[in-house]
C-alpha cells in the first residue's frame, strides 16, 4: 500500500459491521432498484402533489420524493438486517452540517418571532435534504464495484432521455410549463420561458445544472480512455446549449478546467472539443439570436435581479455570520429585512456556497466544504491509483468537476440546494466511495471473505 494511499485510509475512517456471503449476494438486486429510483427523477416536476399551501407559494410533494424515500427505506433497512451498515466522514460531516442547520433554525424562530408553522415549514426543507443525503447512504452500503457502470449507465440514460425530450420540447412546445400547469401563476409558479430547453425540470437553469452533471462525467470518462459514443455527450452539449443558462455554461468551463488539471491533455477529449467548436462557430449567429431572444447578452433583466438577491443574502450573512439563520428560515428572515416573500424563489436564494453560509454561518460552511473536500481527496487517490480501472478514475475525475462546476452554476441559480440535483450528485459521491473500496487493498471485496469490525484511523 502506498503512502497516499494509507493517508486517505486514514481519513476516511470507514466503520463496516461484519457481514455474511449470504448478505453479500442478497445484497446484489438492491443495485437494480437503485437505478430505478434515478430514472423516476425523469418525471422531475411533472408529478408534483400539493401538500401545503403558503398563499405565496406551493409546497408539493414529488414523485420522484416518493421515489427516493421508498428506496432509501429499503437500502438502509437492507444494511441493518445484513448485519452491516457503513458510514464515513462525509456521513459524519453532512450530520453536523443538518445539525447545524437546524440548531440555527430554532434560534432564528426565537429571534424573529417565527410562528410554529413557519418553523415547521423550514425544517421541512432540511428534512428533505436529509432524504436525498439518504441516497448517499444506501450506494454505499449496498452497491458493489460491479455494479458502478450499471448505476452510471442509468444516471446517464436518464439524462439522455431528459436532454433528448428537452430539444423536441425546446424546438415544438414553447411555454412548456403553462402547458403542463395551464392554471399556474406566471412568474410565480412558473416563469414564461418559451423556447427556452426546460424539459420536465420547467426550469431552464436547473435543467442546465442536471445536464451539466452528466456532461461532465461523460468528458471525464472520455478523457480517461473509456469508450463513449461521441453521440451522447453531442446529445447532452446540446441541449444545455437550448437552455440558454449562462450559470450552467460557466459551470461547464469550470468543470472542464478541472478535468484538463486533472487528466492532462487528452486527445480524444481535445478532439470532441474541437469538434464541437466547429459547430458552435457554424451555429454563431442562430445561437447569438436565440441569446439575445431571452435576454442573455444584457446585463438588466435577470442578471440585474440576481445581483440585487445576492447582495440581499451578503446582507442577511454579515448579520448572522457565524451560525447563519437556519435551514430552511430564509423566505421568513427575507421579510423581516423587508425583501417580501412571493414566487418560486422566496425560500432561497442565488448565491450557491454564499447561501449556505447565510443559511449555516462560516461554521456550517466550513463544515459543508469539508465534506467535499473528502469526496475531492478520496476521487484523486483513485484517478492517481494506476490499477483503478478507466471507469473508475473518469467517474472519479467527473465527480470532482462536477463539484466544481456546480459551484460556479449555483452562484447564480440555487442549484447546489435543489434536490433534483443533489439526488445525481450524491449518486456520483456514493459511486466514487464504491470505486474507492474496490480498489484499496484494506478492503477485500470477494464473496467468500468476511469484513470484521474495524475503524481506519
């Protein structure tokens, strides 16, 4: 073992429960319905079931909610009854950063007078951030090594479904979301987005950042030798390009820095991007009318919109620095500095890792950093380990540029937040896990050997 490696091990302070052949193989299907939980996140916001109602604003139910507290019940119950339940330092950060959260919470609703309701609402956001950190839990314990191109294969036809259905929406229903929601609330349910690729998320700027997540892996992989069909992340460039989110393309240049840094030059991945800058500079003047068209080359707008909630949310942060005011309290905090709480964004705001801190203070940012700053060092282990296989190192060199390019999308849509886009995120954080296991030798994957108790420290 090398001593990288055993200085990673040592982070990663793993504690597994023993568990039994029989467990191991019954363990195997779980991987299958897993899959099946990330295509349900297809449906996105076509299967929203009104649960509260707030005057201003719909709190619903999805789907896709559903989905993922049925299979987050199932692998984690599937742990405890194979004898055998893995945690890691991204469990032990992401706990201190809900409780965090929801510490900071009780002292807002104490500060500001919130009423029970209020309270209740707010950390009903943080539960739900709770579910979708669930995902992480059960790819961890009940995915194996053979089963990560299985469950990235899913993620990826997923997206491709959602990439493709989005440029025949993009090209033949414009206003897709009055269409689907004809009783909505324009600009407060839903924007008017008319051409605009807003596929089944309705949002462009979301949609951008699931797009994004799969584009970015697909270059990873690409760059580390792995065969991909060049039609797919064509596909996938494609339609994040109809959704005209300018936060989804600075993502994109970010992520793709971080694979270059990552990987080196690659042919095959400097020959996809020549490829594609040909087509760009052919379709210059489509696209620079169809940016114009939505506003894209102005600073007014919506540009000027996120300027003024950015610096309402630096306001709110500079008050409350340390602890933050609580997740999810910020719509009730907003109105008490006079910022008015109305339409889809009044719960949150654009800012990405700003509106954590306003939300958990420099603490509880500190500590949400930290928990990516392990998944980063256990992804470089694994592109830097020679015997990992391509797979393995692209997902991992992919993991790490998503993480870095939804960071930069999220400054300017409140993606890092949105558990659409958590869901895939934490797919990917649980895989490099698995890959990660795979391929250290302080973790013999067999089915005939037994793990016994242990704590790497």
């Amino acid at each position: 073992m090398t001593p990288r490696m055993t200085e990673s091990l040592r982070l990663e302070r793993i504690t597994a429960l023993s568990i039994s052949p029989d467990a191991r193989r019954r363990s195997v299907p779980l991987a299958v319905v897993v899959q099946v939980m990330v295509l349900v996140l297809l449906t996105a916001n076509l299967g929203r079931i009104p649960i509260v109602s707030t005057g201003g604003r719909e709190a619903p139910l999805l789907v896709n909610d559903l989905a993922v507290l049925m299979i987050v019940t199932i692998g984690i119950s599937a742990g405890f009854a194979a004898r055998t339940f893995r945690v890691d330092n991204v469990t032990a950060a992401a706990a201190l950063f809900a409780a965090i959260g929801a510490a900071s919470a009780f002292v807002s609703a104490r500060t500001y007078g919130l009423s029970s309701l209020a309270l209740s609402i707010s950390l009903a956001y943080l539960l739900r951030w709770v579910l979708y950190f669930g995902i992480y839990l059960t790819v961890i314990n009940v995915v194996r090594d053979s089963d990560v191109l299985a469950v990235w294969s899913a993620v990826e036809t997923m997206l491709l479904l959602f990439g493709g259905f989005g440029i025949v929406q993009s090209a033949f229903l414009p206003g897709f979301a009055q269409m689907v929601y004809p009783d909505s609330r324009v600009y407060v349910d839903w924007d008017i987005q008319g051409h605009r690729l807003v596929s089944t998320v309705l949002d462009p700027n979301i949609a951008g950042a699931l797009l994004l997540v799969g584009l970015l892996v697909q270059l990873a992989m690409l760059a580390s030798g792995v065969s991909v069909r060049r039609w797919k992340p064509l596909v996938l460039f494609v339609a994040l390009v109809l959704t005209a989110s300018r936060s989804a393309a600075l993502g994109l240049v970010a992520g793709v820095a971080v694979i270059l840094v990552a990987r080196g030059l690659s042919k095959r991945l400097v020959r996809w991007l020549a490829a594609v800058g040909l087509l760009l500079v052919a379709a210059a003047p489509k696209l620079i009318a169809f940016g114009r068209a939505y506003g894209k080359f102005s600073l007014g707008g919506s540009a000027a919109t996120r300027l003024i909630t950015l610096a309402h949310a630096w306001q709110v942060f500079r008050d409350h620095s340390l602890f933050g005011i609580g997740f999810n309290t910020y719509g009730y905090v907003g109105e008490r500095y006079g910022y008015g709480r109305l339409g889809g964004a009044a719960y949150s705001s654009d800012g990405g890792l700003l509106f954590v801190a306003v939300l958990t203070g420099v603490i509880g940012l500190a500590v949400y950093l930290l928990m990516f700053g392990f998944v980063v060092r256990r992804c470089r282990d694994i592109w830097r380990n020679a015997s990992a296989p391509p797979a393995h190192r692209g997902i991992a060199i992919g993991t790490t540029a998503v993480i870095v390019g939804l960071c930069v999308d999220s400054i300017f849509v409140n993606s890092l937040l949105t558990t659409l886009v958590m869901e895939l995120m934490w797919v990917l954080f649980g895989l490099t896990y698995v890959a990660f296991r795979a391929t250290t030798p302080a973790f013999p994957a067999g089915p005939t050997r037994r793990t016994p108790v242990r704590t790497l420290a």
